[in-house]
C-alpha cells in the first residue's frame, strides 16, 4: 500500500458484520444483485446474449455465492427482518455473508458469523466461506465463538486471543505442539477447539504439567503472549512479513482476461493470484460506480421498497384523507367568497378587475380579510400536516442508517448519492400524500373551484 498510496482498502478487503441488516422487502436475489452491481459495477445484458428471465437470471446474478450459500430454494423469498417475516435467521445470516462476499476482494474478515446460529448452520456457511477461499487462492479471516470440533476443522490456520492478546498465530496442525512445549496436553476426552478455549482460562491450569513446561505455574494471558513472542512460530511469521514476498497479486493478468471487474468472482476466478503486476485503475477508485449511477441504483432500490409495503401506503392513504376531511371542518367554506355583497359575488371580482374607491365598504373589507384569513390558515395548516406527517418515518430513517453504515463502509456508493436517491425516490409517496390530505381540504375549505388555483394549491404544497 505504500507503493500505491491511492489505493482503496474496501476494494481488497470486505468485512462481514455481526448483525444482519438488510432491507426486508428485497429478495435474496435483489440483495445480491445490488452489491454486485454496487460492488463489481452495473451489469449490462449482451446484445448476444439470452434476454428471457432464465438468461437474464443466469447473468445478473452471483450465481456461485448463492448455489454456495445453500440459497437457492429461498432465491425469491423477502430477507425479512424482526418485523416482517423473511427468510430464516441461518438464511439471512448466510445473505449478509454472500453479500460481502461477492466480487474480487482478496481478504474477507467475517466478525463473528456464528451468533444466533446453531453448529450445524455455523459449519454449513464456514464449509461455504472456505470452500470459495481455496477455489479463488484468496484469504478469509473468520472469528468464532466456540466453534464445533468440525467446523475449527475446516481452517488451515488459527489465531488464538486471550485478554486482546495474541497467544498463538500459525497451523492449526501444529497448536498442540506449540502449547506441549509450554506444559499444556489436553484430556483424551477433549477436542482441540475446546482445549484452545480453555487454556488461557484458570481452568486451563488442570491442563499445565510443570514438569514439562519452562514455566512454574499456570500461566496469565500475558505471560502466554510473551513466550508466543519469543517462539519460532512467531519468528516465522516476523521473517515472512518482513522479507519481500515472492509472490503477489497479478494484476496484469487481470487485463488479459478482461477490462472490468464484472466478470470475476471469487467462486469463478479468471485471475491469477500468484504473480507481479501493476495495480488496476478500479481497485485505486473509491467506488466503482459514478455519482449518477449510484443514484440512479439507489432510486431504482427504495422505489421497489416503497411500492412493496402496502401495508404502510394504504394506512398513509387512509390517514391523510381522514386528517383532510377533519381538519377542513374547522376551515369549512371559511375560504369561499362571500356571496352576501349586494346580492351577488362581488368580492371575486373586486379580486380580478380591482375594487372601485367608492365601494370599498366597511363590509367588503372585513370579507376581504375573512377571505385572506381562512385561504392562508388552510394552506398553512395543509403544509403543516405534511410536514409533520414526514416525521412519523423517523424511525424506519434510523433504521435504514445501519443498513447505510454498512454500505457506506464497503464503498457501496457516494453518500450524496444516497440522499439524493432518497429524495427522489420519495417524491411519490410525498405526492400520495398531498393529494389524499389536500383534495378533500381543497373544497370542504371552500378554496376557489378552478383546475388551476387547484394545481396552483398543490404545487405549492
């Protein structure tokens, strides 16, 4: 990196969070094509290529990722979250794993992918995450909290932690020697992870053989950290990293094979991994996409959100009409022209042609400001039920910025691009709203009966 110091670390490296937050009106399906489009950059169908829903299907999607992840029967199925009902909580665990996990990245730390989740999912989605490392010749970093006896099988090497400390990095083959040669064999009756799990634990002193150790007592997790300190496994890991490395990223190659990343994948890699190269002008950008693209994908994603909660938009039907219909009683005909003067409607054209000086009564006046009152209190009070009405979305908007967060730290898109996504894809429920809250208003006020003062009223709401 030092080299290159405009490189982009999201493009190499992807993290995989603790908690799934997805939008739950998205299919597994969606979600995936969003990140890869947001990820690898938009995908276009070939003029050549298939156009029905299979062909369309086959193309778009990060097939491999989800043929891996075992989500294949749920491919159509909403994520879902805690309020709405989804996929299982092992499935959307697997989407949120899949959905960092697509693209090119060659380093993917996942944080902890086993809360909530029983052994036999927690080894499925490892057996996945490994699986798709070794057939890319790419690194997957995954924390676990004890993990069964066959999904620490799986890994070729550990980190053991204790008190933030590291107390052993290397083999998982060569664990047990390594804390053999400090006075520490587990039972005949315990598995390795278990063990590794309890040797830094006071139970871990039952285990401790002074006999055979360097050390007098049971050791303290510093204690731990300075004899792994001062042992060959980390003296090989000190002469690997600082020694140049034989072997690199082959960018290069890359460009022999294609001049976009959206042809490859960590489960179908098309690249060389092994090798020298210059870094490629896509993994130094900050995000794939442009700024309108990005917009243009976010807008296309909320409307799709928006128009499948029909839940949320009859209930703002039913609300903003009721709250219309109430609310103009206070108002009612308070804004119509008064048609007492003289036996005829003056006032209106007192309005349009102007009011001569010698019929400006003292009764044209009070109509005239009756009229101003009631016309300015009912669209203040129009605009002011909008306004708060866009308040009740308050908690779904504090909702959404995990989801954002999220996004926003995997270089998803540009943070404007987000809000001016939001905002336009807001535009037609901010509609529905003023139509089914003003239209009734309109005439029960007593507003004029004109098609354009009407839509004059609405564009000013």
């Amino acid at each position: 990196l030092e080299d290159d110091p405009d490189m982009v670390v999201q493009n190499i490296v992807s993290y995989v969070g603790q908690l799934d937050n997805h939008a739950p009106f998205l299919t597994v399906q969606e979600t995936f094509d969003f990140a890869a489009n947001c990820r690898v950059g938009v995908k276009k169908t070939p003029k050549n290529k298939v156009t029905d829903d299979k062909g369309q299907q086959e193309f778009l999607s990060e097939n491999l990722t989800i043929e891996g992840l075992d989500l294949a029967v749920c491919r159509e199925t909403y994520v879902g979250d805690a309020n709405n009902r989804g996929v299982s909580g092992g499935q959307r665990r697997r989407v949120t794993v899949g959905e960092m996990m697509v693209g090119q990245n060659a380093v993917a730390c996942a944080d902890e992918i086993s809360t909530g989740l029983d052994a036999a999912v927690t080894y499925d989605i490892c057996c996945s995450i490994v699986g798709f490392a070794k057939a890319a010749g790419t690194t997957r970093l995954v924390s676990l909290l004890q993990p069964g006896p066959e999904t620490f099988s799986l890994f070729d090497e550990v980190i053991l932690l204790a008190e933030g400390q590291v107390i052993y990095a290397g083999p998982i083959d060569e664990v047990l020697e390594y804390f053999g040669t400090l006075g520490y064999r587990p039972p005949n009756t315990m598995d390795v992870a278990d063990f590794l799990q309890s040797v830094a634990t006071p139970d871990g002193a039952m285990m401790f053989d002074p006999e055979t150790s360097p050390m007098d007592e049971h050791c303290s997790a510093s204690a731990f950290a300075k004899a792994f300190r001062s042992s060959d496994w980390c003296g090989k890991i000190i002469s690997e990293l600082s020694s140049p490395s034989s072997s690199g990223c082959d960018w290069s190659s890359k460009t022999k094979h294609s001049t976009t990343l959206d042809t490859v994948d960590e489960e179908n890699p098309t690249v060389d991994l092994h090798g020298n190269g210059t870094v490629p002008e896509d993994v130094k950008r900050s995000y794939i996409n442009s700024f309108w693209t990005s917009t243009m994908l976010l807008v296309k994603r909320n409307l799709t959100l928006l128009k499948r909660d029909k839940e949320f938009l009859i209930g703002k039907t039913i609300e903003n009409f009721g709250m219309g219909i109430g609310m103009a009683l206070i108002f009612l005909q308070s804004a119509a022209f008064p048609s007492g003067l003289n036996g005829s409607d003056k006032l209106a054209d007192y309005f349009n042609i102007g009011c001569p000086p010698g019929e400006y009564t003292e009764e044209v006046s009070d109509s005239y400001d009756k009229l101003l009152s009631g016309t300015y209190s009912s669209i203040f009070l129009t605009a002011f039920h909008i306004l708060l009405g866009t308040l009740t979305s308050t908690p779904d908007e504090v909702d959404g910025r995990l989801i954002y967060y999220k996004h926003a730290n995997a270089r998803f898109y540009q943070a404007g691009a987000f809000l001016f996504g939001r905002q336009i894809s807001q535009l037609p429920l901010l509609a529905m709203e003023i139509v089914a809250f003003g239209l009734p208003f309109y005439f029960i006020a007593g507003l004029a009966y004109e098609a354009r003062a009407f839509f004059i009223y609405l564009a000013i709401l």
